[in-house]
C-alpha cells in the first residue's frame, strides 16, 4: 500500500498545502502559505486537533440537545472540520459554507470529499455578501474566516455584526474565532463592535492568552439571548489545554474604552508575531 505523500497546489490565497498525518491513514493538516487552516480525519470526524475548534464544538454541543439537528451558517470553510464534526453529531443538520477562495474549495473537494448525506453546501463567495443577502434563519453563523492569519477588515464592523444578527433565528448564537495578544486592541474592539448590535457576549479563551502571555485564539459568542456558560466552562475546562469562559463584568473590564468600529475606520486583526501558527 502507498504512502500518502503531501499535496500542494496554488489556491487564491497563496499556496495550500495537504499534509498526511504519519499516524492516522486518512487524516490531513491543510495549511496556507505554512498558516494551519484545518485538521480533517476522514475516518473519524469528530476528532478535531485544534483547541480553538473543539472551543467551538462545545458550544456546538450545547447549542441544543444531543443530537439534534441544527440549521448552521459557515463563514469560511477551511476543510470543513467543524461541519463534518456536526454532520456527524447532529445528522440531519442542514449547513452552508461560504468560502471565498475557489481554489481551496476545489482542492478540499477533490482530496478530502465530504460523505454522501452529509447535509453541507459548500458555496464559492464573499462571506459578508452572503450574510447579507442571506433569506433564510439559522440557528448558528460561525465565522472562521481568515486572509492568510488575519481575519478581513469588512468582517469586523458594526455594520457586518448587524448582519449575521438578522440572519439568526430567536435564541440563535454568533461564534467567531479571533486571534489578537496584549494590548489587544483588536478584541477589544471586537467586544465593543458586537456589543452595539448583539445584548449577550461570551467570550472563551486560554488564560495564557487572557492575560496577555502569549498571542492566540479566542472564540467570542454573541446572542440576543442569554448564553448558559455553565456547561460551556465545565467542557472547555476539561480540555487539554483548559480555557475560560468570561462574561459580564471581566468583559467589560476587558473592554475598556474601546470603542465599536464601523466600515468606514474597520481594520484587519493583527499578523501573528512570527512563529505564532505556522508549521513547517
């Protein structure tokens, strides 16, 4: 039987590359010009390597009851971890996957295909377009969009917050994964920005990070309902690599003085110091 060798090709956003994991026979790490973008497990798909994913997995997992199915909106695909995680979990989920980088969306399609009934539609677009001229309510937008290491500066404003708000249905949450390190002038401004449009905020987030060690990931959660952490920090806290759940009054302080961002002064999230994500 042949090895898996790595595969790379030149998608829109640089050079992606599919790189054989030497201890699980179908699993792959994709990476864009050496960014790690996605793990997939085409024999288990509820394995997820990445800590920031299995953040959002749990607040998946407490979305609803076991097991049922949820209407999800992805903005960015990646290798479409995270909707295979909840195709598997949830079946009968119904999900749609913006991802603008049409060579990426071939390249996933061709070397790791999703499963026939899988319930998930990949579509080639702008993430914000989409969400705006979106008809139809879900129960959950999670946005994991990323130019290279940074998430765009049209994906970070009021005005797009406002957006992903009317698409959700009554109860439904906002997930995003963010990245940013001390003095953390991106997520603050984040908190800021949602807050004007959105009356709950959660945030999730390794205390390393939280308090300005190191640059890393961040998961924020916003909703026009109240969030039960309770289950949400008692998963997330289990993790190998624990991580906090914050709302109310450490938000605030997190906050500061910052204030929300519209289109007209939107920036993108900071380019990590070197050697913060990618591998070789």
């Amino acid at each position: 039987m042949n090895e898996p060798i790595p595969v790379l090709r030149a998608v829109d956003g640089g050079t992606a590359k599919l790189m054989p994991d030497v201890d699980h026979e179908r699993a792959w790490l994709l990476t864009v010009d050496g960014a790690p973008q996605s793990y997939v497990d085409l024999d288990d798909p509820t394995h997820l390597e990445f800590e920031y994913l299995r953040r959002l997995a749990h607040v998946v997992d407490c979305a609803a009851d076991e097991g049922t199915p949820l209407c999800v909106l992805h903005l960015g695909g990646g290798a479409l971890t995270l909707p295979r995680y909840i195709a598997a979990t949830r079946p009968g989920s119904r999900q749609d996957v913006v991802e603008y980088d049409a060579g990426l969306v071939d390249l996933v399609a061709e070397h790791l295909p999703l499963p026939d009934g899988s319930g998930v539609t990949v579509h080639r677009a702008d993430a914000r377009t989409w969400t705006e001229e979106a008809a139809d309510s879900v129960d959950m937008v999670v946005a994991d969009v990323f130019g290279g290491s940074r998430v765009p500066a049209h994906l970070t404003t009021v005005e797009y917050a406002r957006a992903a708000e009317r698409v959700l249905r009554p109860g439904g949450v906002y997930a995003a994964n963010l990245a940013d390190g001390a003095p953390f002038t991106f997520l603050r401004s984040q908190l800021a920005t949602f807050a004007e449009v959105f009356a709950e905020l959660v945030l999730i987030a390794e205390p390393s990070v939280l308090r300005g060690r190191r640059f890393g990931n961040a998961v924020l959660l916003a909703s026009q309902s109240p969030i039960d952490t309770g289950p949400l920090a008692r998963r997330t806290a289990s993790d190998a690599f624990p991580a906090r759940v914050e709302q109310g009054a450490a938000l605030t302080r997190l906050r500061g003085g910052a204030g929300p961002v519209d289109d007209t002064k939107a920036v993108r999230s900071p380019q990590p110091p070197d050697g913060a994500f990618t591998v070789g």
